[in-house]
C-alpha cells in the first residue's frame, strides 16, 4: 500500500502538490488563479441558487396548473385569492386577469366585484378588441417571465466558455516565463524549467475545475428554464381559450 501511494503521489499529498505548484507561479499566473477561485464561487452561487428557485417554481407551478384546471371559470382562482407566488405560470395568469379586469372596468368598478358578477352571469361579453388586448398581456408576460428565469444564466456562459481560456491564457504566460528564466540563468536542466512549468500548467487545471462544473449546472439548468418556458407558452395557449370561451359570446 505504501509503495503504491509513494508511486502514485512521490510519497506528497496531491494538495501540498497543489500549493507548491501555486507558490511557483509567477505573479500573473497567481492573479489568473484568484480570478478563476472568485469565479468558481460566483458560479457556483448562481447555479445552487438557480436550482432551488427552478425547483420551486416548478412544484408551484404543478400546484398552481392542478388548481387552475379544477375550476370550471377562469378567474376562479383569481376572485378567491389563491395566490402561488413562486409559480411564473401563476404570474402570467394573474397578470391576465388583471388585463381581463381593465377590460370589464367600464364603470369603474372594482375588477374583482365585476369577476365575481361575471362567473355568476356567464352573458358578460367581450369585443374581439378586448379580448386580443388580454391575450397581448398575457404574451408580453410570458415573455417577461423567460428573461426573468434566465436571469444570471449569461455570467454562467462565459465562466463556461471563458475559464478554459484564461487557464490557457496562464500556462501559456508560464511556460514562457519559465523558458526565459532557463535561457537568463544559461541553465537546460530540468531542475531548473520543471518548477516554473509546473506553476503554469496549474492554471490549466483551475480552468478546467471552473468550467466543468459550471458547464454541466449551465445544461441542467438550461433544460429546466426550456421546460417551464414551454409550460408557461401552453399554459398562455389554455388561459386565452378559456378566456375566449367564457367571455367571447360564442
């Protein structure tokens, strides 16, 4: 067992590896490593953030569309206070109703009183005119909504796309470095480079620890955002249908 550890790890903690080939670094080599540490943190924030707000929207949501499709009129749910905060499909049907509310509020009245005497007298009709100015509310919602759920997801694309570069970028300066240091000190031995070169190629595996992490949350995440958007562009398609039946007089 010994043996295989000496032979695996030259008898040194990989860690302690890792601090003597951060301590070789040069000094631009160093600010790319805490560049990339601060970025790792940020991207990690933004993805265990993302994950629990997706999360919950997604259950509230599935809440939310149980409850909506239990009721046999539109703004039910609306006139009865039955709010699901988290949901991003609850908040293009509140905004709708509030839509459908302006439209029906031609006495001033208050929304929800006209709601409430329209489930109850189902001869509440409304112009075409109306009811396409409901449904723009409810498209522009939508919308609103799916730049909300991609909030953040940008400054994970570039720690994505840009980490393995900056590594990169770090060996590169490195090992030039290193072969400078070599041709002033008019030394070839390995001795000499290997400490140098080993302080570059850090940079490399910093970039790929970062990007790594972030590229796999990045494509979960984007999966989730893609499926709430689709459920919000069908919920938006069944919210105008039921608006259109019971208001549209046909």
């Amino acid at each position: 067992m010994a043996y295989l550890w000496n032979s695996l790890y030259g008898g040194g903690l990989p860690l302690a590896n890792v601090f003597f080939s951060f301590r070789e670094c040069n000094p631009a080599g160093k600010v790319i490593i805490a560049f990339l540490f601060v970025g790792s943190i940020f991207a990690w924030t933004i993805m265990v953030t993302k994950f629990i707000e997706l999360a919950r929207a997604g259950k509230a949501s599935e809440l939310f569309l149980g409850a909506f499709r239990n009721e046999s009129h539109p703004a039910a749910l609306f006139v009865r206070r039955r709010r699901f905060p988290d949901s991003p499909l609850y908040r293009v049907y509140e905004n709708g109703c509030m839509a459908l509310g302006s439209e029906m509020d031609v006495t001033g009245a208050d929304p929800e009183e006209l709601f409430a005497g329209g489930m109850g007298t189902p001869g509440r009709i409304l112009s075409p005119a109306q009811l396409e100015a409901v449904r723009n509310v409810v498209e522009r919602t939508v919308a609103d909504e799916a730049i909300l759920l991609e909030g953040n997801m940008g400054f994970l694309a570039t720690a994505v796309s840009a980490s393995p570069f900056l590594g990169l970028l770090g060996t590169v300066w490195g090992v030039m470095d290193a072969f400078g240091g070599m041709a002033q000190a008019g030394s070839a031995t390995l001795a000499a480079v290997a400490p140098g070169i080993s302080g570059a190629l850090l940079t490399t595996v910093v970039g790929l620890l970062v990007a790594l992490p972030s590229s796999i949350g990045y494509n979960l995440l984007t999966h989730r955002i893609r499926t709430l958007c689709v459920r919000m562009d069908n919920f938006a398609q069944e919210f105008n249908a039921a608006v259109v039946r019971t208001y549209g007089g046909s």
